[in-house]
C-alpha cells in the first residue's frame, strides 16, 4: 500500500482528489482507501526550526560574545553584558558529554542554564538542587515575518539614529528616550534592549525604533524576526501579538543554588 499527505479538494462519483503541498493533484478511487486521518496544517518553515538552531541566531546579538562548546551544549560569555543570555549554558538537547555538568559549574562565577520546561536537561539541573533563576517566570522566543511586523509599525522616522555596533549588529536610539538593538544572521533578524524611558512611554517611540531595526534587518535581506520576552509581561505580549509574533518555544533559565 502507499499513501499521500494532503488537503482533500473533491470527494464523489467514486474518487476523491488530494492536493499535495508540492507536484499534481493525485485522483484516488474511493474503493482503494485502506484509511485516512485528518492532520493539522503543517506549520510554517520558519516554525519547523528547533528551538536550538533559532536560539543560536540570537549569539549574534552580543559583538563580544564568547562561547565554547561543551558537548551539545554552548558556554556563552560577555565581558560587557550582564544579560542571562549573554552569560548562561544553552542546554537544550543531551550534551553528549560525561562531564557536561562539572564543567558548566567551574566556567562560571555563578552558573545559570537556559533549558526547554520539563526536559531532560530541566530534571538534571533540578535534581542538583538549581532553581529558577532571578525572575520566577519562563520565556518566549517569538517570531514573525519581517514583511507582516513591516506592515503593521510605522514609517521609520528621522529622529532615529542608527549606530553599528560590529558587524551584523547595529543600536538604534531617539536621543535619550528609546534604544533598542538588532542582529541579522542567514536572514533573521534579532532585537534585544528594547527600551523608552518610562516618561516618555506610550508615545511611539519604541515602535518607531523597531520599525527602524526591523528597516535595517529587511535591507539586508531578513525574512524572519525574532525576539525574547517574559511570560508574565503582559503589555509586552500583548504588542507584539498586535505586531504578528507568535511563540515558537518557552524556555527557562535555572541557577545553581
């Protein structure tokens, strides 16, 4: 027997037709099913990607970032950044290595991890006594089409300065009241920073950075925006729904005790 994947377009007269997501439509004679099932749309390919493979497009966003693989996992520091991504093992997936643990501890003066929620990595940090980390609150990597959040933020204005920070990464600020920093890598485009001065809030100028971060991502030919925020900040969540970001993983950060 075979079988073929596909949306049903015609059933009746004794066939039905099936329209695969690539090549002809195939005619089935309704007497040759053996079963079929119904299955969700397939996601997007920008979604397809592992949690992995898109955190790292994120190492770009830090110019000094250091790493160094231990297994399958990924020691990152910055000597300038006190972000917990710029300073935290990535352990999303089995390191592959016996002494994983031991040396994720001695790297750091105080050891953070990055894992999936209810993974294996998540049991091996909890079961040595690490806990959540600062914020009691998971994250989310979130991430949209470059032209659907273009559509929906303003025309970027003059008033905003663009700044290079190294290469693929950039700052962009309106005088001392908003910034906000971005990073392109094979066609993602990353923020980190985003921030107004809370006088100045809720009068556009946050928007008006990331439509000029997210100007520059597309003139460099990103397809994909992506971003990292808490679960528990709500307005965030909120705009950036507005903005046509969806999570694509939560992720949380736990610290030695």
């Amino acid at each position: 027997m075979t079988d073929v994947l596909g949306t049903c377009t015609a059933w009746g007269d004794g066939v039905c037709v099936i329209e695969p997501e690539s090549g002809a439509a195939v005619t089935i004679d309704l007497a040759d099913i053996v079963s079929g099932k119904p299955v969700p749309p397939r996601p997007s390919a920008r979604h397809r990607i592992a949690p992995l493979q898109a955190q790292l497009h994120g190492l770009h966003l830090w110019p000094d970032l250091e790493t160094e693989p231990v297994g399958d996992w990924l020691l990152r520091s910055s000597p300038t950044e006190s972000a917990r991504r710029a300073n935290s093992v990535l352990a999303f997936v089995p390191p592959r290595v016996d002494d994983a643990y031991e040396r994720v501890v001695a790297h750091y003066d105080r050891p953070i991890a990055a894992v999936l929620p209810d993974s294996a990595e998540d049991e091996l940090f909890r079961s040595r006594g690490w806990v959540m980390e600062s914020h009691h609150a998971d994250a989310l990597f979130q991430i949209a089409g470059v032209a659907q959040v273009r559509r929906a933020l303003p025309t970027p204005g003059p008033s905003v300065e663009l700044v290079d920070l190294g290469p693929g990464v950039v700052t962009a600020r309106i005088a001392d009241l908003a910034t906000g920093v971005a990073a392109y890598d094979d066609d993602w485009v990353g923020f980190r920073s985003l921030d107004v001065d809370p006088g100045h809030r809720r009068r556009g100028h946050g928007l008006a950075v990331m439509a000029t971060l997210l100007e520059w991502g597309a003139e460099h030919g990103a397809t994909t925006a992506y971003l990292q925020v808490r679960v528990d900040n709500e307005p965030a969540l909120a705009l950036y729904t507005r903005l046509g970001f969806t999570t694509h993983h939560a992720y949380r950060y736990l610290a030695a005790p």
